[in-house]
C-alpha cells in the first residue's frame, strides 16, 4: 500500500473491506482488502475467482480494474472510483419524486449494456442490486460493481448456489433450481421496477415472507408515468416462467430501447477521439501532467504553452482529492469570466457578456481508464436570451439570477431546491414563477437550500429546511420560495448560504443568522454561559466578536463548523476552522484573528469544512486549515496562512468560490 494513501472507509463486505485511496498521482480510486490467512481453499479459490473476473472484463459501464496485489495477508484489489454514489442512494433522495421516463431509460440501456458484455463472457452476476449500480461525479454514467458473488458459466451450464440479495432472488433461485443468466434478468427487472416506482418490486419484513411473494410473483403495478412499452418490459422480466424472459440483444434492439442505445453507443465511440488544441485550452496530457507534477504551483499554470496562445486570464481548481492545482479549459472564444461559483460537485461560471456556463466531467475518465478526466465547459442557454448577472450552485442544481431581476433554475429538484413547487428534475434553465411579481437583487445557494434578495429588502428562502438553515419553521420540504419574516426591519447589503446555515451582513455591518450553530460557528454562545445553541430556526443577531471591538463588518462566509469575517480590515474566524477533533469547546467561543503578513489588506474571504481562503487586495491567496484532500492548494505548515501562489506573477483575483474541500478561482493576468 506505499503508493496509495487511505482516506476512509467506504464499504465492508462479508470477506473484506472497501477503502477510499488516493493513488501518488493523486487519483483517487477504491482498494479492496481481503484477508486470505484463515481462509478456506474454497473460499481462496472465490477470492481469486474475482480478481480473474475483473481483469476478464473491459467496458465503460463496468467499473475498472487497475491492479491487485498481496500486502500483509490480505489480496489487495485497486479498482476505479465513482464519485457518484449508489443508484440506491440517488433513488433514496428524491424523496418519493419520480423519475421522467426518458432519464429511467438512459440509465436502465447502460444497466443492460453492461450485463450484455458480462453474459458475452459466459459470467453471470448473480447480485443485481440498485446498491451495486455506481454512478460517476455528474450522475450520467453507470457502471456495474461487485463480482464478488460473480460465477463463470461453461457454455449451456447451470449454477445451483443459492447466493445473492434477498429482494432481487429469483423465483428459481429461492425454490432452489438450478439456474441460468436468465436469473439475472429477473434481478434487471427488479431494477428496473425500482427505477420506476422508487420501491422495490418484492418486499417483506421476514425473509419467508419475502420469498413467498417472489415465487407467486406479485407485484403493485406500475402508475400511469411511463409508458405502455416500458410497463410491458417490466412484466416480461419479471415473468416467473424464466424461458419467457427476453433475452438482453432483444431489449436492446426493442423500439423502446434502440434510440438510447444508438445515443449511447454514439457517445462511447467519440469520446476517446483527440480534441483540436485551442488558444486557451489544455489537452488531456497536459491536464494530466498539471494534476501530477509535483512542483506543479500557480505561476507554471499562468503561463502560455507559446507566443501565439496568449490568453487573459485563467480558471483554476484544487482540492476534492486533487493535490496540484488544475486548470479548468474555457473556450478561446469565450468571453471574460466575471465571476464563479463552486460546490462540492459542481462549478459554474458567468461572462461579462450576461452568458453561465458549467464546468462539467468530460467522461473520458469513465470510457478510458487512462484519461486526465479534464472538466469542458458547457454554455448555459437561458430562455429568451435573459442576461444573467449572478450565478450560485447547490451540489446538484444551479440558479442564475437574470438582467431584470428573475430567477432561473435548473438540475436536481432533490430537495425542493429548484423552487418550483415540485422535487422534478429540469435540464434547461426554468423561470421559478413564484418569484416573477419580485425585482431580485441577490442571490445565495448552500448545498441544498437558495436564498434570494429583492430590491425592497425583502428575503425568499427555499430547499431543505433542516437545523433552521431557511430562516422558515417548517419540518418539511420547502419548495416554493418563500417570504422570511425578520423580527427588525433590515436594510441588508448581502447574503451568504452555508452548508447548513443563512447569514444576512447589514448595511451598518451588523449580522444576522440562522440555522445550524455547530462549534459555535454563528456565535450564538455565550462564553458566560454553559447554554449551547445548537441551531436556530429564525435568523437572529449574532454576536460574532466578543470582546474585541469593531466598527463593523464589510464580508463574511459560513463554513462547515466555522465561519471567516472582515472586519475593520482584519479577517477574523469563529469556530473550529481546522476539523480537529483536539479543539476544545471553550476555543470556539473566542474569536481569532487571523495572523496576515504585515500590509496584506484582505479584500475577500471564503470559509469550507476545514479550509479558510483569503484573497488580499493585491490578489494573494493564502489558505489555511487541513491539508489532506488537496484543499489548501499548496505545501507547508497548514494552520498557517500561507499564500498559495508565492512565485506567481502578478494578477488578479477576479472571483473565488469555496464549497466544502473545494476552492474555483477566476484570475485575470
């Protein structure tokens, strides 16, 4: 394990356990230990029996295999990491909001392309489950994991263990007949099913319960939704005659599934093909050279690759497991960013001409196992041309805030987040109509919550409610903008949205805050008392600083356990901002002036789970915090503000953007 780096633990299964690693290059990917010592030879012979399946195997909707290795009695199998979660996780949390049929089918082809390619090697899974369906970073890919229940079939042959998950056995499997990759099939529709109705197919509170539902074969129909194509898929897969299954070449060549398999298949065979270098962008070789060249700093990024590509400015990334810093490609015909804005999993940007555009993953990480993975931006197409002026993100949705003061919304209605009365996913920019009688002036997303400002002062909060993040008393989601009622009249001058709290900053430099009070981050402890105010639900007056005077303040933002404010020209923290369990509770009671070199004026700051960044008003930037994840962008002591750029040439800071361990910067040469 010298060249990988453990970062957690992320599974454990019946014979070993799953670790998050961070490889020396810095890719993040998954080892799988098992301990052999004490093992039986049968079982040995199964351990080996996946390591041969994995290195069998080669498809983009199958996870991919790197390498395997013995360390201290124990197989090491190194396999390749979806940043997405589980399609049980992602169907989890739309919270009982259904799928539209067209994202069902995109998802269900790749499913099948892939168990295609495993039957065409005479192996069977034999524990098809939403839980062992992976999704990438942006949740458009699927790869199929867990072989390691998997069998390899002789031609015409039949397995007869009984083995898999209980919900999705077959009716063959739990009346204990042999079986053939038909049993498979019966788990797909399961899936299938799931993916539809967001609840499995078969489902009991005892295991003899369960199994005498599957062999009489009874399941709750479908809803009217989808079609009558797909609900007829769904009962020819969970026939429980398995001869009368379809076959895997007959679904995908069925009218149903033929126009997503042709996207697919479409999409798969160009992704690997060589992009023309343009003025402004990297390629993948250089991309992948920036992530690990271990000098790699700032200022080698700010430089043309030669005479004739010379560009104004840059889009730079670190953190979220990348050590070095990245730079993000932007289009040589773009024009100039203005601003932008990042969460944990995605960045978007705004240009001086009114246009958003999004950073997303390229997929060549997901077709080619030895690609850079480099983000490409995409433009944002609003309707009617509206110009944007303000762009914000949650981890799964984005908001623009237009010209003549409308909202847009668009991705993941997860949450209620999109604001438009319902959890429905939306693809393109949507008008949130409730807002359409309010000129809006500001704008603020958390993770899974918006706030906006109207020109009259008032404030509109909507998404998830949870620890008091909204402002809004309400235990359920809020999905529709909504007026916060504020026990003063405020003449507010910003807004900020945490990861689980709301903060307004006030003209006369006061603050007022609401939601979640972890480590005392929103000063709402008094160090007099032993009273802890864990959250808020309504914002209240924050006494951030307490006995040190101040005038007032001019910034601030809302980290994850801690908050980071400007205030007469000194950047001040509250909070436990390194994530060390060691601090003690009465720490977060004080508030610490950050130690900047002599002269250093701050112009903005930006707070994250263990990452402070500070922007001075001649475009340093120095960081401090953890270091692991990549989060400080640079080497030396981490509890330290220490400039990320110390030998760059000069520029600008544009705009800075911090979400959880990930920093987007915009820097004008």
């Amino acid at each position: 394990m010298n060249n990988y780096e453990k970062l957690s633990v992320v599974g454990r299964g019946a014979h070993g356990i799953c670790y998050l690693c961070r490889r020396t290059d810095g890719e993040k990917v998954i080892v799988k230990q098992i301990p052999v010592d004490g093992m039986s030879a049968q079982e040995k012979q199964a351990t080996l029996g996946e390591v041969k399946l994995l290195q069998m195997l080669g498809h983009p909707n199958i996870i991919g295999y790197y390498e395997n290795f013995i360390e201290d009695s124990a197989l090491c199998i190194v396999m390749q990491y979806a940043q997405g979660g589980t399609l049980c996780d992602m169907l989890e949390q739309r919270s009982g909001c259904l799928m539209d049929e067209e994202r069902i089918l995109y998802y269900f082809t790749q499913i099948v392309l892939s168990l295609h390619h495993l039957h065409s090697k005479q192996i069977l899974h034999r524990d098809l489950k939403t839980q062992n369906i992976l999704l990438n970073r942006a949740r458009t890919i699927c790869k199929l994991s867990d072989f390691g229940i998997s069998k390899h079939l002789e031609t015409h042959s039949q397995a007869s263990t009984v083995i898999g998950t209980p919900s999705y056995l077959s009716p063959e499997i739990c009346e204990g007949r042999a079986y053939n990759h038909k049993s498979d099939l019966w788990s797909l529709g399961c899936i299938l099913y799931e993916m539809v109705t967001l609840k499995r197919a078969f489902d009991a509170p005892t295991f003899p319960a369960l199994v005498m539902k599957i062999t009489k074969g009874k399941f709750d129909p479908v809803g009217d939704h989808v079609s009558a194509p797909l609900k007829s898929l769904i009962s020819s897969l969970l026939d429980l005659n398995e001869n009368r299954r379809p076959e895997l070449r007959d679904i995908l060549t069925s009218p149903l599934m033929v126009p997503v398999a042709l996207r697919l298949t479409l999409e798969m065979g160009t992704v690997s093909l060589p992009a023309p270098i343009k003025p402004g962008q990297l390629t993948p070789n250089t991309a992948q050279r920036l992530r690990t060249r271990p000098d790699n700093r700032l200022s080698e990024q700010m430089t043309p690759r030669t005479k004739h590509d010379f560009v104004r400015q840059r889009i730079v990334t670190w953190g979220g497991g990348m050590k070095n810093l990245v730079e993000l490609t932007v289009a040589s015909t773009s024009a100039p960013i203005v601003q932008v804005a990042c969460s944990s999993l995605q960045k978007v940007g705004l240009t001086d001409k009114g246009l958003a555009l999004i950073w997303e993953d390229s997929g060549e990480d997901d077709y080619d196992l030895h690609s850079s993975g480099e983000d490409v931006a995409r433009l944002i197409r609003p309707p009617d041309s509206a110009k944007i002026v303000r762009v914000a993100c949650g981890d799964t949705f984005t908001a623009l805030l237009t010209e003549n003061g409308s909202l847009l919304t668009m991705g993941s209605g997860a949450s209620g987040c999109l604001g438009h009365g319902d959890s429905a996913d939306r693809t393109s920019p949507r008008l949130v109509s409730k807002l359409d009688t309010a000129v809006l002036v500001d704008l603020a997303c958390g993770r899974s919550h918006c706030l906006v400002k109207t020109d009259q002062n008032k404030i509109y909060a909507w998404g998830c409610p949870d620890f008091g993040r909204l402002g809004i008393v309400s235990t359920v989601v809020v999905n529709v903008p909504t007026e916060v009622v504020l026990s003063e009249k405020l003449d507010i001058h910003s807004i900020v949205c945490g990861l689980d709290a709301s903060a307004l900053l006030t003209k006369d430099g006061h603050v007022w805050v609401t939601g979640s009070n972890s480590c005392n981050k929103l000063g709402l402890n008094d160090p007099s008392s032993e009273a802890d105010t864990g959250a808020v639900s309504q914002f209240t007056r924050s006494s951030l600083i307490r006995g040190v005077h101040v005038s007032k303040f001019s910034t601030l933002d809302v980290g994850t356990n801690h908050s980071v404010f400007i205030a007469d020209s000194a950047v001040m923290t509250l909070g436990n901002t390194c994530g060390s369990a060691d601090v003690r509770p009465v720490d977060c009671l004080v508030t610490q002036t950050v130690a900047l070199p002599r002269n250093a004026t701050p112009r903005s700051v930006a707070a994250g789970d263990s990452l402070t960044a500070i922007v001075t008003a001649d475009s340093h930037i120095y960081t401090f915090g953890k270091s692991s994840m990549g989060r400080l962008g640079r080497d030396g002591p981490p509890d330290q503000p220490l400039p990320v750029d110390e030998n760059a040439p000069r520029k600008y800071v544009v705009s800075l953007s911090v979400a959880d361990d990930t920093v987007l910067l915009c820097l004008k040469l």
